[in-house]
C-alpha cells in the first residue's frame, strides 16, 4: 500500500455513521426489540445508525393489538434506545394492507373504516409527536398486477374507503404529527424490469395527485429490496424516476435496503463480493441526486433477516442480504456504503440540523 493509501485509510471515518455525519446524510438499520436488547447488536447498531426504524414493533397489529387497547411497549423502547444513542427515529407504518390484527378485519367497514383510521393515526402519530423524523404514512398502494387503470393496490383499505384512504392518512397524519416528513413507502421501484417500469408510472402519477391537490405529503420512500444476479442492472430509468419526483418537491429516502442472494451460487464469498458489488452501483447511482437523504437497511446483521422466511434459498442456506454476518463482521456490503457515501456530494446541513431540533424534544 503506498503512503497515500495509508494515510487514507488511518484518517478515513471507520464507521457509516461517522461517515454519513461528513455528508449529513441519515444512515440506518430497522431493528426489533430482541435486537436492541442484545448487548452486541445494540452496539453495532448504535455505533453504525443515526436513524433507526421498528421492523414490526409499530405496525397495526403489534401496536393496536384490540380495538380499544394499544401497546406501546415496542416502540416506546425503540425511541428510547435512539433517544439514548442520539439517532432519529422514522415511524413504519400508519396504514398498510398488511400486518393488520384480526379485530379490524372482522369489524372494519365502509361506514367505520375512515374514523378507525383516523383515531388509530391520531393514537400512533400523536404518541411519537415531535420524536419521529419521517413516518411512513401509506405503505405499498400501488400493485399494477391488480389491473386498475391508476395503478392501485386492491387492498382492504382500498375495498373499504376507495382512493380517498391515502389522503384520509395523510391528513390525518399532519394533524398528529406536523413535524414529521410524511413519506409515501413502496418496493419494486428500482430495478430495470417492466414490471418496475409500470409501477414507477403509478406511483408517480399517484404523488402527483396528492401533491395537486395539496394533500401533505413530503416525501417517497424507496424499500430498495434488490436482487442479485448476473448483471448489474441499468439504472438510468430509476434516475429519471427520482427527478420527477424531486419535481413535485419531494424527499426520498431509501428505506428498506438489502439484498437478495437467492440467485446467485453457494459460495459465501462469492455471494458476499456481488451482493456488495450491487449495494455499491446502487447507492453511487442514486447518490447522485441531492434529494436522497437517508439509506437504511432492513436489518444491520444476516442473523434474523426476513429474506430467510420469505424467500429461502432451495440449498437452505441462510441469506446473506446485509452490511453485516451473522458474526456481526463487517461484509464487502459494508464497506460499499462507506464507499459511496464518502464520494456523494454533502447534503445541506440543514437536514442534520432538523434532526437534532426533535432530538432535544425526546
Ligand atoms: O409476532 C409473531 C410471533 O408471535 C409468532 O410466534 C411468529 C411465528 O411465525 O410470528 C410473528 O410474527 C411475524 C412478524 O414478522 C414478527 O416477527 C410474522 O409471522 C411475519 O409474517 C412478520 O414478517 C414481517 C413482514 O414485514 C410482514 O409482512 C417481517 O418481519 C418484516 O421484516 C417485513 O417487513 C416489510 C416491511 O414492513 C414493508 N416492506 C417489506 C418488508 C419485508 O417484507
């Protein structure tokens, strides 16, 4: 290594967390409370992430188990760990077809579906007022396999209330919580597919209309749950995706990142080497627009992904889809996001500065 190199290496921040901080960047992991609550992963996590988000702890079901009780506990020791350990919060989710609990399928109608979602808003966004640096407000809406001509999920709230949900969220959310970046949160918006390409469509023409008609709404959440292949995919279409949405003067934070590894051959070097070279592509690329403020990763650690459950690999090895193994080692993943967040452009340090505003609120 030549004395270049070396100096490089002793002065470079050796953390994504310290390496987000040069460029005022946000930089996180999702995280459960098993995970918060081993000593190990607790100090990776605080340590990697200025930002964390609950995997499950705030969706309807774990957090408003029965009609009239809600259960805070997850996610009041989330905000508890990153209130400790100085890192925003983003709130996930407010109103999704998923994860929703018994009671409200078997209850839920048209007459009752909008007040239900209005007090469960209301309860949820109203408790974390002031703590939560975006909420994910409506989560995965658009599903063109559904066939609606305006690209629409057919989902419970969907069959319920019709199109007006979305703007019944979001307004309700402003009203709780009016600090909050109110994101709109999707998958299958990245790579160059025409399933991809379809679904960019709607979701741009579905912010659009929220955005004319004035509906509070002030960024897009990119899940960014790639997969691995033989090539690396093209992103030019991605690209000027996100310049039409910074268009309608929105936000994008790139939410839920991992990758896929079903694909790709046993290996685990082999893996670990293209699931990094894909991370890498990936983040130079949307690095490049200035409205991309936050990357998380759905997890810090391989240990407890839910790719394992929801995809498994047909050899039944467990996949290796984040920064960190199992061991907690950092993997090429790792250093691929220290490496593209060292050479985009430093955001403006108001975002960092908007940060620590709610974070002497907490
Ligand atoms: O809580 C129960 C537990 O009591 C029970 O013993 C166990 C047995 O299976 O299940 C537990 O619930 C599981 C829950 O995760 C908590 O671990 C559910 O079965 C399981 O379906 C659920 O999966 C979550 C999934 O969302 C649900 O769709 C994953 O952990 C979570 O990573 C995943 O996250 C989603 C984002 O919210 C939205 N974007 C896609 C992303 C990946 O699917």
């Amino acid at each position: 290594m030549g004395s270049g190199a070396a100096s490089f290496a002793a002065s470079a921040p050796a953390t994504l967390r310290e390496c987000a901080a040069q460029k005022n960047l946000l930089v996180g992991t999702a995280g459960s409370s098993k995970q918060l609550t081993d000593p190990n992963v607790a100090d990776l996590i605080s340590k990697q992430a200025n930002i964390l988000v609950a995997e499950n702890a705030m969706k309807w079901q774990h957090i408003h188990p029965s009609q009239d009780r809600f259960d805070f506990t997850g996610g009041d020791s989330l905000l508890r760990f990153a209130s400790e350990h100085r890192q925003a919060v983003r709130g996930h989710n407010l109103c999704w077809h998923n994860q929703l609990p018994v009671w409200f399928q078997e209850r839920a109608t048209s007459s009752n579906a909008a007040d239900l979602l209005r007090s469960h808003i209301a309860a949820v966004a109203g408790r974390y007022a002031g703590r939560i640096q975006s909420w994910d407000v409506v989560n995965e809406a658009v599903r063109v396999e559904d066939g609606r001509p305006d690209g629409l999920r057919n989902s419970i709230w969907l069959r319920l209330l019709g199109p007006q949900y979305l703007e019944i969220a979001f307004r309700a959310a402003f009203e709780a919580d009016p600090h909050a970046l109110l994101t709109y949160n999707d998958y299958d918006l990245e790579q160059d597919s025409p399933l991809h390409a379809r679904k960019r469509r709607s979701v741009l023409q579905l912010l659009t209309s929220l955005r004319e008609r004035d509906i509070p709404i002030h960024a897009l959440g990119l899940q960014s749950h790639l997969k691995a292949g033989a090539t690396i995919p093209d992103w030019s279409n991605l690209l000027r995706f996100l310049e039409q949405v910074e268009k309608l003067k929105l936000q994008i934070f790139i939410t839920e990142l991992d990758v896929d590894d079903s694909k790709l051959p046993a290996p685990a070097a082999q893996r670990d080497r293209v699931v990094g070279a894909l991370y890498e592509d990936y983040l130079k690329h949307v690095l490049k627009r200035d409205s991309v403020k936050a990357i998380l990763t759905w997890g810090i650690s391989d240990a407890g992904t839910w790719l394992n459950s929801f995809n498994p690999r047909k050899d039944s090895l467990p996949q290796r889809p984040l920064p960190f193994d199992g061991e907690l080692q950092p993997k090429p993943a790792f250093f691929a996001m220290r490496s593209a967040i060292l050479q985009c452009r430093s955001r403006h340090a108001d975002q960092l500065k908007a940060v620590s505003t709610f974070l002497r609120r907490s």
